[in-house]
C-alpha cells in the first residue's frame, strides 16, 4: 500500500509535465499489450485506494505474461474511463494492480 500511496503523490507532483507513456510490455507468448499513460496510471491508483478495494491473496507473485488462476476475480474498471481500458479487467494484490485481459486471465500490465 505504501508503493501506491507513494506512487498517487508522485504522479500529483508529475501533474501535466509528464507526457511520456509507461513502457509497453513486450513478453513472448504474450500477444496483448496496453500502454498506460501517467496519468491514468494514477488514476487507477487513486480508485483502488477511494474504492478501499481489498487486495486478493495470490499464490505466487505476479508477473507480466502469468496467467491468474479462473477462480481469481476480476474487477472492473469504470465504464467512464473510455474504451482502451473497458476491454480489461484488474485485481489488486500484495505486489500491485495487475491489468488482466480477461479472456486469457493473463496479466498485460503491472502498476505498482
């Protein structure tokens, strides 16, 4: 929780200066990709934290390319938010927001 708090007050003093993207995750087997801007990121922070979104248990630690297991579930993202996010899915853990394409449950992004 630390990391996210400390990333949510990173990204304000950011504020509109930062136009760059997150890095588009490149893992072989993995044929989805999705680039999160900055601010979106923290966005997605800021909602996991307003919404006290309970993080989940997981039995190993996540990774970009490791696909969940069918019994974790997926959170949605606010409809709002436009559809480059709308299609995935997100479960929050011990180790971060996993974005998950939720027709493979594979995560496609990690933001920590």
């Amino acid at each position: 929780m630390q990391r996210i708090l400390a990333g949510v007050a990173a990204a304000a003093l950011a504020g509109s200066a930062v136009a760059q993207t997150a890095p588009v995750a490149t893992v072989p087997n993995v044929a989805t990709t999705i680039m999160i801007a900055p601010e979106q990121r923290a966005k997605i922070i800021q909602f996991v934290i307003r919404q006290k979104v309970k993080p989940v248990a997981l039995s190993k630690q996540i990774a970009i390319g490791e696909v969940l297991s069918s019994d974790v579930e997926l959170l949605v993202f606010p409809g709002d938010w436009g559809p480059a996010l709308s299609q995935y899915r997100f479960v929050y853990s011990q180790d971060g927001i996993a974005v998950v394409d939720p027709s493979r449950h594979r995560i496609i992004q990690i933001i920590d």
